[in-house]
C-alpha cells in the first residue's frame, strides 16, 4: 500500500510454534479451544461475547477480555477452518484494528489425552515488529501452557 506521502507501508508477518500435551481426551480439547469465548488456553480474562452459533468455518465473534496488564480491550474475529475434533483456525483483529492475527490449532490423540499443536501469526504495523517478535514467542508458550493447566 503506498501511503499519500510516498512512504510504502510494509506488513510482515511473525509467527510462533508451541506444542503442549494435555491430559484430557481430544475431543475436550479441540471444544475449549473451538469456542472463542472459553477461557482455556486464553491471555488475559475474556469478560463478553459475542460468537455467532453454532460455531463453524465462517462463525463471527467479538471478545471483550481483560489483559493481563489489566488493560481492557476488543478482539473482534472469524472461524476461518473448521475440522472436528483436530483442526481449528481463527483470524482476528485487535488493538484498534492494527493487529492481526492468525491462530490455528491442530489437536490429535496422544494415548487418553491430547497433543496440541499451536500456529500463532502476527501482523503487526512495521514500526513496532521486532519489539512485538520479541514477546510474540513467549506469549504463545504461556497460552498453550495455560491450556493445558486449566483442563489438566
């Protein structure tokens, strides 16, 4: 996108990779991590949704959460796959609509519970990618960590 001052405005995107194993069966996982609004696995306190039923590819939703600096704010998102009981993806936008995120969780058997693998992609403005690079990985070790506390 070329801006009106002749800046070209560049989006790149940062991605993370975690994988937990969590002690319930698969189908308990890939529910928790389906529902947009189910605090499994989530930063911060989800205080409101709004999540179009029932949930599918294509399924809208609107979170109003409490980040764990205490901050409040929207995240406003779409179901973008859909595969029972393994795969599930989200594309969402947040910080007033700058940021965008793309989550995908592939979630298969592992003896009587569940292996869980996590794509986190991010695409921040450019003026603030290596500070966000920098937490992002961190960030989405501590969400699959919390997944699997809260349905271990």
């Amino acid at each position: 996108m070329i801006l009106a001052s002749g800046i070209t405005r560049v989006r790149s995107t940062v991605t993370a990779r975690a994988e937990v194993t969590v002690d319930r069966p698969q189908a308990v996982v890939f529910a928790a991590l389906a529902d947009p609004a189910h605090p499994a696995g989530r930063s911060g306190e989800v205080i409101a949704a709004e999540v179009s039923e029932p949930i599918g590819a294509g399924s809208e939703f609107r979170l109003q959460f409490r980040h764990e600096s205490g901050r409040l704010g929207w995240l406003d998102g779409r179901v973008s796959e859909y595969s029972p009981p393994e795969v599930v993806a989200y594309d969402v936008r947040g910080g007033r609509g700058i940021l965008r995120t793309r989550t995908t969780y592939v979630v298969e058997p592992a003896g009587a519970g569940a292996h869980v693998r996590g794509v986190f992609e991010l695409s921040p403005p450019w003026v603030i990618r290596k500070r966000v690079q920098r937490a992002f990985q961190a960030h989405v070790e501590g969400t699959l960590n919390r997944l699997a506390e809260d349905l271990g």
